[in-house]
C-alpha cells in the first residue's frame, strides 16, 4: 500500500491510508498495549471507559506514527531473528529501519492469543519501549486525574497529532 504512487498524492491517498490503519489494527493488540501501558491502574477503569481508552490510546499511537508512513520512500525493513520468551505465548520480533543513512534497531514484543500473533510493545533503538514510555506519563496524570480526564487527554492528543499531520501531509 505504502509503494503505490497515488500514496504519495495527499489528494488520492485518504483511502490507502485506511487501508494501512486497518492493517496496523489488525496486527496491533490495543486491548493488551493499554492493559500494559496503564498497569495495575487498568483494573480502576470501568469497561466503558477501558473500552474508551483502547480507541483514545490506539488513535493517539496511529497518529503519533502516521508521519513516518507518510515518509515512506521504498525503506526495506530488514528482520534480525526472533527471540522466545521461554514457557510463554510471547516473543520478541528484532528488526532494523532505515532512516536517513543510519539502521535503526526496532524490536516487536508479540504475543499469541487464539492462534494469532499480535504486537502489544515497540522497543525503539534498543531501549525506548512505547509502553513504558506512556505508562510514566499516563501514571502521573492519573495520580491527580480521573480515568475519564486521561481519556480526554488522550483523545485530544490523538486528535492534535492528526490535525498536524494533515496539515503537513495536505490531507
């Protein structure tokens, strides 16, 4: 999708890109990213508003993220091995990304939910995990704020980061 040329035409590209967003969606455990990003804080949250968070925190990491595909220009991503957790149902994916010259280690922690691989963490640059990352800052803002002010927040993050990337992109 992201080798196509009309891609690369904000005026054509709105429907590939949801084209990628449902495959990212479909490969992506946002359910198990938000249960781990907010930790032990996930069990104060009602279903609806886990429900809700899981939508808020799944489009804030889609939009965060968008740009790079937009920036897409042919990069191979290059697999490194994979790594087992031993007696478990979860492995870590290592991979490099090019990026201006340089091989950027990226490692995909999955894990196997009825048959099916999902990822539930990045690790970027061997140290950066996007669940940890977020759970430091989600932590803070939940020792002062209620469940439903993080989803705010997190919506409304989501929702800066899309108009930015529109207004970049031309979209």
């Amino acid at each position: 999708i992201l080798s196509r040329p009309e891609f690369k035409d904000p005026a054509k590209n709105a429907p590939l890109m949801e084209e990628v967003k449902d495959h990212i969606y479909a490969i992506c455990d946002f359910q198990e990213f938000s249960m781990r990003t907010l930790g032990a804080r996930w069990r104060s949250f009602t279903p609806d508003q886990q429900s809700r968070f899981i939508d808020a925190f799944g489009n804030l990491l889609f939009e965060t993220y968008k740009s790079k595909l937009l920036q897409y220009d042919g990069q191979q991503i290059v697999f490194v091995n994979e790594i087992p957790f031993e007696n478990s149902n979860r492995l870590v994916i290592r991979t490099t990304i090019p990026d201006e010259g340089n091989q950027i280690p990226v490692d995909y922690r999955m894990i196997e939910k009825g048959g099916v691989w999902k990822v539930y963490d990045m690790i970027i640059e061997n140290n950066i995990s996007l669940v940890q990352n977020y759970r430091g800052q989600f932590n803070e803002v939940l020792s002062k704020n209620k469940p439903d002010y993080l989803i705010d927040l997190v919506s409304k993050k989501a929702a800066e980061a899309k108009a930015k990337n529109d207004a970049i992109h031309g979209n």
